[in-house]
C-alpha cells in the first residue's frame, strides 16, 4: 500500500487554530477544544496511509484549491487536500455546511 507524507500549509494551520480559538473562546471550553485539536489533527495525519482513496471532489467550494481536491469530514468540518505524488498538502479547513 503506497504511504503519504502529510504537509499541513499555514493557511489550513490558520484555520485550525481559529477553529480551536472559537470552541474555547466561545464556549468556555478549553478541554474540548484542546481534544478537538488533537483529533483533527490525527485525522489529518491518517490520510498517510488512504489520501487516494478518497475521489476527487465535484464541489465547486473544494475545487478552487485545486482541480484534483479532495476532503474528508472532521466532525462539522471538511479537511480539504490535494496529492502531488506520495505528498498529501492539506489546502483549508472549512465548516462543512459552506461547502457547496
């Protein structure tokens, strides 16, 4: 089974850190946020070993990153990504209900 190096660009970092920043901020619950943190992140990281299976998406909000974009779901949130080889770079961080 063919591996995938993960880069996460600081544009998609940005957004998970807002993301993060408003469930703590928002909802007085940094616990939360911070568990959240980390399950996104592991999230993330599992498409080491799928990226290619996930097809290419046929959404106009998750093309713009690309025409071979690709997202998975993380909670109410879609993980959008492009692969260039073995190298998966993770484009944005989007609330799922945007994605059209």
């Amino acid at each position: 089974m063919k591996k995938f190096t993960v880069y996460v660009s600081a544009s998609a970092k940005e957004s998970i850190l807002e993301y993060i920043r408003h469930i703590s901020n928002t909802y007085k619950m940094p616990a939360t946020a911070l568990r959240h943190y980390k399950e996104l992140y592991d999230r993330i990281f599992s498409l080491s070993s799928y990226a290619e299976s996930v097809n290419v998406s046929d959404k106009q909000s998750i093309l713009r990153f690309g025409a071979n974009a690709r997202a998975i779901r993380y909670k109410k949130m879609m993980i959008v990504y492009t692969i260039h080889d073995t190298l998966v770079v993770i484009r944005a961080i989007l609330p799922a209900a945007t994605v059209k």
